[in-house]
C-alpha cells in the first residue's frame, strides 16, 4: 500500500486551525474599534450573500475563551488568528487603542494556558477605513511605512510570546479580488492598479519583515500564499508550456519575489510589453531582498 512508504508527521508538527479577524471576532465597533474596509463593503448591496455582514459573526471577541476551550478539546496543538489593524490602531496610523491590544493578550494568554501555539497573522484583508480613504491603501506607498508601524507595534507588544507570524494573508487573493474582479474591498477593476498595488503590498511585507529582523526578536516570520497549480490538460507542448505560463504569472509571480526578492522574468517582461509593470524605484529591489521571510505558507481550498 502506498501509504506505508510515506513518512509519517513529525512528533512536533503543529496541527491547528486558523480563522481572520473579521470572519469570526464580531464587536465591529466595540471598545475603541474603527471600521475597516470590509465593515463598509459588506453594506454595499449585492456584495454579499443574503447582504449577510461580520458585525457579530461567531461573537469571539466575547466568547474566546469557550472557543480556546473548544480547541483544546479537539487536540489543536496551534490557532493561527489575525489581528484586526483597526483594532489595535483604529484609523491605520497614530494613536494606538489599548483595549484592542488587551483583547489579543487575553487570547494569547488563554491559549497558552492550554498549550496551543499562537499564530498571528498581522493582515487579512481588512485595511482600515481611515487609511483606505485618507491615501487609497494599498495604492499608495505611504502604507508601507503604516503597516510597518503597526507591525512593530505587535511585535513589541506580543513577541515574549508569539513565535511564529504571518505578514499578509493571500496577498495574491486580496490583491486580485480587490483591485481586478471587484468581489473584495476596494472593489476595484483595473489591471494596472492592481500589479501597482501588489508591488506596493509586496514592499509593505519586507518592510514588517525587516524590522522584525531589526527588533531582535526569537520566531519566525513570512507570508501565506493561495497557491492553485497549473497543470497542462495533456502532453502537447503547447499545452506544458501555456501550463508553465500559468504558474509563472498566477503563482511564481508572487512566490519568486518572496523567495528572491526578484520578479521572475517571463512574468515581468509580459507585464512591460503589457504596459501593466508597477513602478519600481530605486531602493525597491533591496527592501524585497533585505525581507525575505522565513517561511511561506501554502494555502489550498477544495471547490
């Protein structure tokens, strides 16, 4: 049988769930929150199914510790959750909001108590408001230095504890659902926008990582990414080469960048005679090398 040639999970491996803020937290305006992005696109009509919103969602800003509970009852050994930006800092930039920081110590802290690993993802999808219709987000480059910011703020405030971070969730799903398909905040449809905003996001995630480095701290730290291989329909090779096209563009176009800090060739001379390449500037290429993570994270979801 072939599953006796396999080599069986490490005794460490850390079998868990994750969750993001939005999907399960609720308290959308509760205890210093501003809203993010999504609480304002979930209103729009037809954005979502039934018009249904996360303003309560599973409640888990109250209910944590039943849900820790639960987990612990299930032998999840890891809880990967992500911070929601406009509740620890509720325009995007300036004044940091204390009782959003205390929420997440709490739940830190409960889920050490039963052994289960923290996991924090620092962004999943949910900009704040503030910053989103001060300079348009990911569009402009004045969020790298924001979303750094808030970065270092978590870190100084979790990472006695948390040794394991995620930067930016998806940011191939984020970025293509919002700035191209419309079907995510900031419901924009323009190709160019988007690879200018997936550049900026890019340097946006070096820069977290390199000031992690800069901080000292002990962990680990990378991106999560939706990764769909591209598989050719048969043996043509016209049909293996479109295949590779594919992984090139709507996957290695993100993972090279992350790995190398470089765009892979291909991808990027399309984008230029495209007239669709993002603008890079001096100093671009060496925040990407310089932020290079630890790991990357694969995600897969079954349709």
């Amino acid at each position: 049988m072939e599953h006796k040639n396999l080599k069986p999970f490490p005794e460490d491996f850390l079998w868990g769930s994750a969750s993001a803020a939005y999907q399960v937290e609720g308290a959308w305006d509760k205890d210093g929150k501003a809203p993010s992005v999504w609480d304002n696109f979930v209103r729009i009509p037809g954005k979502t199914y039934k018009g249904t919103n996360g303003d309560v969602a599973v409640d888990h800003y109250h209910r944590y510790q039943e849900d820790v509970k639960l987990m612990a009852e299930q032998g999840l050994r890891a809880y990967r959750f992500s911070v929601a930006w406009s509740r620890v800092i509720p325009h995007g930039n300036g004044a940091v909001n204390e009782a959003g920081l205390q929420f997440y110590d709490r739940l830190i802290d409960e889920l050490i108590s039963y052994g289960i690993e923290p996991v924090v993802t620092l962004y999943h999808w949910d900009i704040p408001q503030g910053i989103q219709d001060e300079y348009g987000g990911f569009l402009s480059r004045r969020i790298i230095q924001d979303f750094t910011d808030y970065a270092e703020v978590l870190f100084k405030r979790f990472g006695d504890r948390v040794k394991y971070w995620v930067t930016l969730n998806e940011q191939n799903v984020f970025i293509t659902h919002g700035y191209q398909l419309e079907y995510h905040p900031p419901g924009i449809s323009d190709t160019k926008q988007m690879y200018e905003a997936n550049h900026i996001a890019n340097l946006a995630n070096a820069s977290a990582i390199a000031k992690y480095r800069e901080l000292g701290l002990d962990g680990k730290i990378g991106p999560s990414f939706a990764y769909g291989p591209s598989y050719s329909i048969d043996a043509n090779p016209k049909n293996v080469l479109a295949a590779l096209d594919s992984e090139e563009l709507n996957a290695y176009f993100w993972m090279d960048v992350y790995t190398f800090g470089e765009y892979p060739i291909a991808a990027w001379n399309w984008l230029v005679e495209n007239d669709l390449a993002p603008t890079v500037l001096p100093g671009d290429t060496e925040l990407l090398k310089r932020g290079r993570p630890d790991f990357m994270g694969l995600t897969t979801t079954a349709l």
